[in-house]
C-alpha cells in the first residue's frame, strides 16, 4: 500500500465524506480509529471495506467480557508443555514453540501493513483499553518467557468498535482518531438497498423503506432495526412475491425487523392508538 493510498469506500460499503475523513485521517496520523454507533451501522464492516479497499490483509480481535489485553499479544501454552514433557518425545526446553501470537502479536509481526479490528471494545472490563495503552502508543511488546520482541515495522491500520456500553477511558480516547456513525439517512439508505438489491421495484422500495423509517421513528422502542434487518426485509419480500406494503397488523414477515417482544407490543399499540408515522 502507497503512502498515498486513501479510503473512499467500497462498491459493497458505501460511505460519506465524514467517515471517508476520518478513516484517511487516522491512516495519516496512524493512529487507531475509534469507531461508535448503534448496532447495524456498519462499524465491523468497516474494517473489512478497509482491508478490501487498501488490499490489506485483516486481522480480526472479537472482544468478549471476559477478554483481557495480554491475550491479544501471546499465549503461553503450558499446559500442551506439560502434556509433551510427560508423554511426548519434542525438545520441551524450546520455549519458543509453546509461544502462540494472539491478533495484535500477529499485525506487530506482519512483514506487511495489516487492519487490525478490536471489535466492541466496550464489552471487556474497565481497565481493558487502559492495558492497551503501551502496545497501541509505541507498537511493540516483549515476551517475558523468552525475552524476544515483537515490534512492528509496518504500523498496522487499527480500527477499534464500541456500542457505547461504557466509557472509555480519556487517556484511550486521547490516542484514537474517533468517528460516530450517523444511522444512514433515506438517500444514502436506497443506494445501500441498491447495492444489495439491484433493480428492486421502485414503488416496493418506497412503500418498504416508508415502513422501515415509520417503525424507527416510533416511541418505546428498545431495539430499532437496522440497515441489515431493512435489507433482510426486502429479500423477503422479494422472495415471497409480496409487491404491497402497507404498515398495519398485517405488515409482513415483522419480525425480521423487530427483534423483541416489547418492540412488537409496542408497534402493535401503536396502530391501535392511530398513531402518526413520519418517512
């Protein structure tokens, strides 16, 4: 990758100059690109838009609760180390081979310039993106049994997802080029349908995304469909032959688009109330 190389989006993802922006700014700066929004903004698939775009290879980190830093670097295997000391016939003094790189060890490592996606950062404990701090600022680690040291000669592309679960820490924050994805408006939502569903009928699209904003505009509701329920949605309806949609009880195939069931309370009181709905 040129040190020129910008990111303009995909023919798959598309974006707008804010994100474009922020993506180019953090490969400029080579800083890690924080990345909020509600779920189904396409945060985690920016990264592989990034990959694709730049022709990188990615490096994915899924965080979960019980997560901790240090397994994003390596892994010391003792337990295989006991297992061939007692009933293999390798050389167990060669700690070396029992070292297993986690995902940031192997962009550290990388001859070339890897994405590394932390994905939902926000999900580990409060001291986790504090514990990254060091590794992320100066890009290089040891490891404590064999005294090696990873460091990486091409600074990885680092994109790092949060809900918004917690907060962040400031001094993480400080390090990161941070970016929050808007819920696509309709223009940028047709051409996102588009993309999925080529030549889609114009009076179905229009009936279905009137319905898809009317449902997110309500009140109440705790999970609001997102970009992927809209696009399941239409496949559908599309595979279904369904070419009317009207927003009532009887709307189709609706729990594709709520995925809870006071969501579908809600929805259901609403029309009962005459509620009025915006596009």
């Amino acid at each position: 990758m040129s040190e020129s190389a910008r990111f303009s989006g995909t023919k798959s993802y598309l974006t707008n100059e804010a994100l474009e922006a922020a993506v180019n700014c953090a490969l400029v700066l080579q800083k890690p690109l924080l990345v909020r929004g509600e779920p189904g903004t396409g945060k985690t698939l920016l990264a592989e838009a990034v990959s694709e775009a730049l022709d990188l290879e990615l490096i994915t980190w899924h965080v979960k609760s019980t997560t901790r830093a240090q397994e994003g670097l390596y892994h010391y295997d003792t337990v295989q180390r006991l297992y061939d000391s007692r009933f293999g016939d390798g050389d167990v003094k060669d700690i070396r081979q029992y070292i297993k790189l986690g995902p940031l060890g192997r962009a550290f490592k990388s001859d070339r310039r890897v994405v590394l996606l932390i994905d939902e950062v926000d999900k580990a404990d409060l001291e986790f993106p504090n514990d990254l701090l060091h590794e992320l600022d100066r890009m290089h680690f040891k490891i404590m049994e064999t005294g090696d040291e990873i460091k990486a000669e091409q600074r990885p592309v680092v994109i790092i997802t949060s809900n918004a679960e917690k907060e962040l820490p400031d001094a993480f924050l400080r390090r990161c080029v941070f970016h929050f994805i808007d819920f696509p408006e309709r223009d940028l939502m047709g051409r996102i349908v588009d993309v999925h569903h080529p030549a889609l009928n114009d009076a179905l699209l229009k009936q279905a995304m009137d319905a898809f904003y009317a449902i997110r505009n309500m009140q109440r509701l705790r999970k609001r469909p997102s970009t992927s329920e809209l696009v399941d949605w239409i496949a559908m309806l599309k595979d279904m032959g369904v070419s009317d949609v009207k927003l009532d009880k009887n709307l189709p195939f609706l729990g594709t688009l709520l995925k809870k069931e006071q969501d579908l309370v809600a929805y259901a009181d609403q029309l009962s109330g005459g509620a009025r709905w915006r596009s």
